[in-house]
C-alpha cells in the first residue's frame, strides 16, 4: 500500500482534494470521525471517463502516515498544530506535506503576539521533522470542482520536486497545476482574502451593488499586499490566481463560507449563530483577530481590514462603518 496518497480531513474540501487525487492515485483518508467517511458520492461525481482508483480509510494517524509518503492535510487552522504533533513521531524527512488550509497559527495559550503568529508551513517545520512541504491554494471553491467545473490551482513550495509532484497528483483535463516559489505570499494571500471575502459578503447582504463591492475588494487587495511585504512576503503571489483570483471567487460567490457569513451578519444574526449556521469553520473569522493585531503591533493603516474585524468582532453599526469601510482618505490608487 505504499503507492497511496494520504488526505487527512473530509470536510467539503477534503472530499474535493479525495476527488481531485482519486483519478491519479490511490487515496487513504484519516477524519477524527471515520464513521463519516462515505465514498460513494465521490464515485458517484467523479467523470464518466475517468477510472478511479482505490479509496482506503485509515484508522488512525499512525497508519495514515506509515503508508502514505504524500500527505494532504485539509483541516481548519485551529486543529493543525495538535495534529501535526501527533503525527510527528510517525513522520521523517522523506515525507511530502501539501496543506491546502487557508489560514494562520496562532498558540492559544500564549498572548497573540507577531511573534506567536505561523503560516501552516511554519508549523509543520517547528512541529515535525518535515522538509519538503509546500501548500496548495487558489480559486478552489469545493462546489464547483466537485461538480467538474473547470478550474485551476497552485502549488507553493520552495522545493522544486514538490511542486512537480503536486502537479502529478491534482492535474486533470479539468483541473490545471501551477507551480510558484512564493511559499510564505501563497499561504498569506490563501488566508487574507477570507477577510475581504467577509467584507463582500456584507455589502451584497446590505444590498449594495457591484461598484462599490469592487472597490472593496481592491482597495482591500491593496492592504493585504502591503501588509504581506511588511511580514516578507513577495507581492507577485497575491497578482496571481492564488491572490487575485482566489479573491475574486471567495469575495462574489455564494459557495464562498466567508462570503456567506459577511452576509449573515449585516442581516443582524449574531457571529456565533452565523458560524453554527454556516456549519464549517469560516477562517476569516480567526483571521480577522490575527490581522487586526499584526497591523496593532506594526502600527500599519489598514482601515478596511480592521473596519471588518470590528463589525464582525465588536458588532460595530454596520451604517457607521460603511461610512468608513470605502470611503476613507486615499491620495493615490496604487503605490506598490
């Protein structure tokens, strides 16, 4: 069973990646609740010309990673760094990790700090003996690519022989692989545009059309770019479909949770109630906390990012910040 691929998580997505993989290789899934794993709507989805191969469940993390070489671990953010820690004593550095979580780290039992704040490379470096480990991301809402709709995706990573084999694994007459070196801009863009996806989503739901819903998403496109540049990040991965695009589908599209729950709360339901609703984690909801303290400690001016986190955060008035959200002070259009 050496030859199979490893996914850990079945959430929407990781039913997706199970898809996307299934018509290159043999899968093995891990989920905390194995009694959930059910294959057939897979098979069921998959392309009347592609011959799936073999779907195995493992029992535990143990056998997941000693049969499995290649690991897709597709889970909220929150749960990543008690995972990896139980699946360091079974991983060595001839293991390949590819997340495809787009989100931030941060320890819960210490202040949130910049210091304490990691991508989910980051914290499978300090918690494994990984090497080769890189991300997937890009305009990659599950609904569509489960239904066969053409799309597209990245794969980050600063080794060149992890970006040829996630190309290997995912690529599909469907579904075409790009590669890119912008390991740490691939991971910050995948986990910024959840905000401005919130932010969207309560314009749409204020009923606002799509001139201003535009002029969100790139002016708040602006603020993350320069917020990556001053974490080290390269600005070219948010110009590409890990960036742009991807922000372009969460921001406008129903299938979009973070959308979704920008939408909720500008009908008046309440964080907690929107988050039960929508019942998948939305990670701009932890992002938002994780932003608003690096731009705190950084002393950074990032008005519509911060004016999201305090409607969605603090329950500012939705018609106070809206007032604020767009039009705020802006001599020039771009200055990057």
């Amino acid at each position: 069973m050496s030859n199979y691929v490893g996914v850990i998580g079945y959430g929407s997505f990781g039913k997706t990646i199970v898809k996307l993989l299934s018509s290159n290789s043999n899968v093995m899934v891990y989920a905390r609740n194995a009694s959930n794993i059910d294959f057939s709507i897979i098979r069921a989805k998959s392309e009347e010309d592609t011959v799936m191969k073999e779907l195995a469940i493992a029992e535990s993390l143990e056998q997941l990673c000693k049969t499995c070489k290649v690991i897709f671990p597709v889970i909220p953010s929150s749960a990543l760094r008690k995972v990896a820690r139980s699946m360091s004593p079974f991983l060595n550095p001839s293991h390949y990790i590819i997340h495809a979580i787009k989100g931030l780290d941060y320890k819960k039992n210490e202040e949130l700090t910049l210091t304490n704040i990691h991508t989910m490379s980051q914290v499978f470096s300090q918690e494994t003996n990984c090497i080769r480990i890189g991300c997937m991301s890009g305009p990659n809402l599950s609904k569509e690519i489960f239904e066969n709709q053409p799309t597209g995706t990245v794969i980050a990573s600063e080794f060149d022989e992890v970006i040829e084999l996630g190309k290997k694994l995912l690529t599909s007459k469907r579904f075409v692989v790009f590669g890119s070196h912008h390991l740490l801009g691939t991971e910050l863009a995948g986990a910024f545009k959840n905000i401005i996806a919130v932010g969207s989503g309560v314009l749409h739901g204020k009923g606002y059309g799509k001139n201003l819903q535009s002029m969100l998403i790139t002016r708040g496109l602006h603020e993350i770019i320069q917020l990556g540049k001053y974490l080290g990040a390269d600005s070219e991965a948010f110009l590409g479909i890990a960036g742009i695009g991807d922000i372009i589908a969460t921001s406008t599209s129903q299938n979009s949770r973070n959308f979704r729950l920008g939408k909720m709360i500008a009908k008046g339901i309440s964080l907690d109630e929107a988050c039960e609703e929508l019942g998948e984690v939305a990670e701009g909801v932890n992002t938002l906390k994780i932003l608003h303290q690096i731009s705190s400690e950084l002393k950074l001016a990032l008005p519509i990012s911060n004016m999201i986190y305090y409607i969605v955060h603090e329950a500012y008035p939705l018609e106070k910040a809206l007032d604020k959200l767009v039009f705020y002070p802006a001599e020039n259009d771009v200055d990057f």
